[in-house]
C-alpha cells in the first residue's frame, strides 16, 4: 500500500478537503490479510467524507443528503445487523446520527434532507443501533453551517 495525494477535492471554496490528507491505494500483491489495507482506504475515505462534510457546507450536505449516496453508502449493510458490526459499519452509523442530530435538525427546509431522516428510520427499524453524538461533534456543524445561503 502507498500513500497518494488526492486529485479532487469537494469544492474549490474548500481548502480543508484539499489538505486532508493522502489517500491510499493498494500497490503490494503481498499482503498479511486481505482485508487490511482495504479497511486502512475505507477508514481513510469515511475521514474525508466527514471533513467534507462539517466544512464545505450546505451544497455538499444535498449531495450527501441524496437517496443515491445514502443508499451507496449503507449498501453492504446486511439486512439483519450482525452481533458485532466492523469498524466501518459503526462509523458510517455515527455519521448518519450525526447528519441526523445537527444537518436535518437545524435546516431552514427539513424537507432537503428527508433521505437522511428516512436512512436512520430504516436503519434502527432493522435492528441497528446508532451511537450516541458527544456535544463536541454536534458544535461542529452550527445552524450557519447547514442552511442555504441567502
């Protein structure tokens, strides 16, 4: 696995994506388990998406607020949640609740993000548990944060 500089960011009013990081890729067909460096992507890439997130504003909380990514997202979510889900199933579920508790609850127009709502519906009428948000997550996004601009 090698680290690269991304190529994209989410928006060019958006230097926190443009320096979040590298990213990997896997370049090593030797690997100690299969699983590992795609979980090292996958952790880094849920990463970026928050930091998109909590500073690029209201025209990307849409974008993440689509049934499309929503359901991209949850997609390898099995219907019934396993005893112990892995790492990325429990972040995943903390980013929903915390789209939940502050980009949905604070909006102008609730409407703009019902698919938010509905996910986290849906996923706690399977059986899924969503961690609780610390205060300090939730001051993130501020009201300014997930309203339209005038």
């Amino acid at each position: 696995m090698e680290c690269v500089q991304p190529t994209r960011s989410c928006g060019s009013n958006c230097p926190t994506c443009q320096l979040s990081g590298p990213t990997c890729r896997i370049t090593s067909p030797w690997r100690t388990s299969p699983t590992q460096p795609l979980q090292a992507c996958l952790t880094q890439a849920l990463q970026l998406l928050d930091i998109c997130v909590k500073n690029c504003g209201y025209p990307f909380h849409l974008q993440i607020a689509t049934k499309d990514f929503l359901n991209e997202l949850v997609r390898r979510f099995p219907e019934r949640p396993p005893p112990r889900p892995s790492r990325a199933q429990r972040r995943i579920l903390e980013m929903i609740e915390e789209w939940r508790a502050t980009v949905v609850m604070s909006a102008r127009d609730p409407k703009d993000f019902a698919h938010i709502r509905d996910m986290h519906r849906l996923l706690r009428m399977k059986g899924y548990i969503f961690p609780q948000i610390t205060l300090d997550a939730q001051a993130v996004l501020g009201p300014g944060d997930v309203s339209p601009p005038l």
